[in-house]
C-alpha cells in the first residue's frame, strides 16, 4: 500500500518541484510567492493533487484518522518531514469528518464523486500566508458542498489544511440550538444529580437530624414536669429560700429563659391537694 501512496503523491511532489523552477521571486504587494508560478491555474491544480491524489487515496486504502500514524504516517514522515506529515495527518481528519456531509457513493467510486470543482479565492495575509479556499463537491449525491482552506509556503507545500462544510442558515441554526439545549440539559442534570447527592449524604455518613422544635419543646416540659415531681414528693425543705430558687428555675425553664432574672415569688402556700400544671 505504501509505494501505491507514493505512486499516487508523485503528482504533489512535481507541483512541488515546479513551483521552485523559478530563477526568481518578485515581491508582489508585500508577497514573497512568484507570480509567475503561483497562478489561478497553478493553484488550483495543487488543491485538487491534494484531494484527489492524497486524502482520497488514504481513504481507499483504509486509513483513517485512527489508524493514520499506523498506516501512512512514518512514509510520510521519510518523504516529506514531520511538519508536513502533521498536516496530512489534521487535514485528513477534518477532511474524513466532512464526507459524509457531503455525499459520496461508496468508498470504491469515491475518487470518481469527490473532486475540488473550483478555485473560490486565494489571498497572502498579513503575515505573509498564502490563503487558498477551494470548492469540494459530490457528483454523485451532492448532499452539501464544502470549502477546502489550505496555507501554502513559497514552496507550494501545504502548512494546513481544513475542510468545512457548507451548511445553511437554517442547518447552523438548528445546530446551535440543538447544543444550546444539550449544554443546558447537561448543567441542570448535574445540578439535580448533586441536589440527590447532598440529601442522602447525612444518610450515607449516619448523620441524625437535629431536633425539631416541638421536641426540644417537649424535652423542656418533660424536665418542668421532673422538677415539679420533685417539688410534690419533697418532704424536707431546708429554707423557703431554696424552695423559691428551684420554682423559679422551673418556671424559667418552662419560658425558655436561660436565667431567673425578672421572677418574683411573693408567697408560697401549702394545699392540701396536688398541684398540676393547667
């Protein structure tokens, strides 16, 4: 498979190697690419070399982008360099991702339904890349047409490569939308999952509730009704004194004061019979 790729890149590198036969460079408009060989013609005959005699190529050989370093990455390393090799190796994954938007027959008639149809533009940036956006299209089942960008050097060597497919308005509408809506659906998933996570955590680490009100309200009257108790079956008082002290302590807690401070006994009297709280 290896020397049917390099048979088949043979066309990229004469492209290559006529790109550098000339004797020299002019400067057009702050360029550093010769006008005489980077022509519309030119140009366009190196995009298609790269779809057709590359990317389709590796297709119909059964690589993808997984398997690339595998398959055709070391040849192309040894042929071309590394930095090119990367390149192959991103362009064929957007390239591989956009196919099937675009519609194709089989993997064995490929090569006769992709094809780069027209040169859309080209342009050197600012920082003296030259830009190349081609047109790739199916004959077969054009289901979407979709722009091939590459950056050129002043060799003619590809220094990246995309492919993006063009979709509508309404296509690009429905897929913001369809990822809005997963994002936000994905966001209140977790935000459920974590509210589920942090009510039974007390659960998990055998964590009891505090009390409740009416609890600590029945704690509180159960300990008024033990002092009183205590009171009724209390035979010997030392002093009257002390009995005035725990029936304000009884009384404050029962009022949920935490001190005695603005009680006043004024009289105790002895009844013949029990005392109970109304």
């Amino acid at each position: 498979m290896k020397r049917k790729l390099l048979t088949l890149g043979a066309t990229l590198v004469c492209l290559v190697g006529l790109t550098a036969c000339g004797s020299s460079v002019n400067t057009v408009e702050g360029s550093d690419y010769d006008p005489t060989v980077f022509t519309s013609e030119n140009i366009l005959s190196i995009a298609t070399s790269i779809e057709d005699n590359m990317l389709e190529t590796f297709y119909t050989n059964g690589v993808t982008p997984d398997n690339f370093e595998d398959n055709i990455y070391d040849t192309l390393v040894e042929y071309y360099g590394e930095e090119v090799a990367d390149v192959f190796k991103s362009g064929y994954s957007s390239w591989y991702d956009a196919i099937e938007d675009i519609g194709y027959g089989s993997a064995d008639t490929i090569a006769d339904d992709l094809s780069v149809t027209n040169l859309k533009q080209y342009s050197v940036n600012n920082k003296g890349q030259l830009i190349v956006e081609s047109t790739i299209e199916s004959s077969n089942n054009s289901l979407h047409s979709a722009t091939m960008e590459l950056m050129l050097d002043e060799e003619g060597m590809p220094t990246s490569i995309s492919v993006n497919v063009d979709y509508t308005t309404s296509e690009r509408l429905a897929k913001a939308g369809l990822n809005t809506l997963m994002g936000m659906g994905m966001a209140f998933f977790v935000l459920i999952l974590v509210s589920i996570i942090i009510s039974i955590f007390p659960k998990l680490m055998g964590i009891t509730n505090k009390p409740k009100k009416e609890e600590k309200k029945d704690l509180t009257t159960q300990a008024i009704d033990n002092t009183i108790s205590q009171i009724e079956t209390q035979e010997d008082l030392t002093s009257d004194a002390e009995l005035v002290a725990v029936i304000a302590a009884a009384i404050a807690a029962y009022e949920g004061s935490s001190s005695t401070e603005g009680f006043q006994v004024r009289s105790i009297r002895k009844v013949n019979k029990n005392w109970k709280r109304a």
